[in-house]
C-alpha cells in the first residue's frame, strides 16, 4: 500500500509526496497512523470539511465506505487538495 500526497498537503507532511503505512483494514485506521506520523494539524486538515479529496484505486471513498472503507495490501490510496474554481 502507498499513500500518494499532492500539491499543498506537502506543507502539512514536511514535503513527503509519499508514505508507505503499515497494512490497515479500513481507510479510519489509515488516517489514524497518518495523524500519528505527521500530527495533529494533518490529522485536522485531514478530517476538515472539503479541504482534501482522498482517493482509494482512483475512486472516491464514498463510493467504497467512507473512512470504514476496506484496504488491501496493494491498494493506492491519493490525498489531493480540494479545489474550490468559484
């Protein structure tokens, strides 16, 4: 499993564009490690309201579970900033 970070997340993961976690069941147990790595603020931006769009094999968690979406070993999971065009 790779976690992939775009654009200005870099600025909440001290310029890592990557992150091998350990291998979790669900996106929740994910973001927990991710939040433990990185800290608090990642963890906050993370969970805010339409700051990020995470992406589990290029679709959309909310198509798989939300954050009790299930995780393979192989799965890529990317984190992008929310872009707001208006």
């Amino acid at each position: 499993m790779i976690v992939t970070f775009y654009s200005s997340i870099t600025k909440y993961t001290g310029g890592d564009k990557s992150f091998t976690p350990k291998t979790h069941p669900t996106l929740r147990g994910l973001l927990e490690e991710l939040g433990e790595n990185y800290g608090e603020s990642f963890k906050a931006f993370l969970l805010g309201s339409e700051t990020c769009i995470i992406l589990i094999n290029g679709k959309g968690i909310m198509l798989s579970g939300g954050l009790d979406s299930p995780l393979e070993p192989g799965d890529k999971i990317d984190i992008l900033p929310f872009v707001d065009a208006g």
